[in-house]
C-alpha cells in the first residue's frame, strides 16, 4: 500500500497504518517523500518531527507483526 498524504496530514498516517495491519496489507509505503530521515542529522531537522514518528510507528508495528513490513522513500531535497 503506498500512502500519498499531504505534508500537514502525515500524522493522520497512523490510522491507515492500524487500518492496513488489520487489513493483512503485508507491505507499506508511508507518505515518506523527501530526505532520508534515517541518518541523524537529517531526522532532528525542524520540520520532520511527524515524518520521524510515523518512521518509528511503522517499526514498531512491524516489530510486533510479522506479516507486516515497510520501505522508506528518499527522493532528496526539494528543488
């Protein structure tokens, strides 16, 4: 499942990431478009605090549900 939100809307991501496990979705995509948020410099940017938090949801759910996974977008920068 790949989730397309709005930037003002990441945070609404964890309903749809409950509503895909339930669902028996085995592999998501969050709405992750942007910097890598995986090196530290780039995840204590202003600005990203609810991309980190939807990162760290996702492994978790991920940690207590087998059949489940995740793959993180990076496409860099804005131009």
């Amino acid at each position: 499942m790949i989730c397309a939100l709005a930037p003002a809307a990441v945070p609404k991501q964890r309903t749809i990431i409950d509503a895909a496990v339930l669902a028996g979705i085995s592999r998501f995509l969050p709405s992750e478009f942007g910097l890598d948020l995986t090196t530290s410099f780039n995840s204590i940017q202003r600005g990203y605090e609810a991309k980190v938090a939807i990162e760290d949801y996702i492994q978790q759910k991920c940690a207590a549900n087998d059949d489940f996974s995740y793959t993180f977008v990076a496409t860099g920068p804005p131009l």
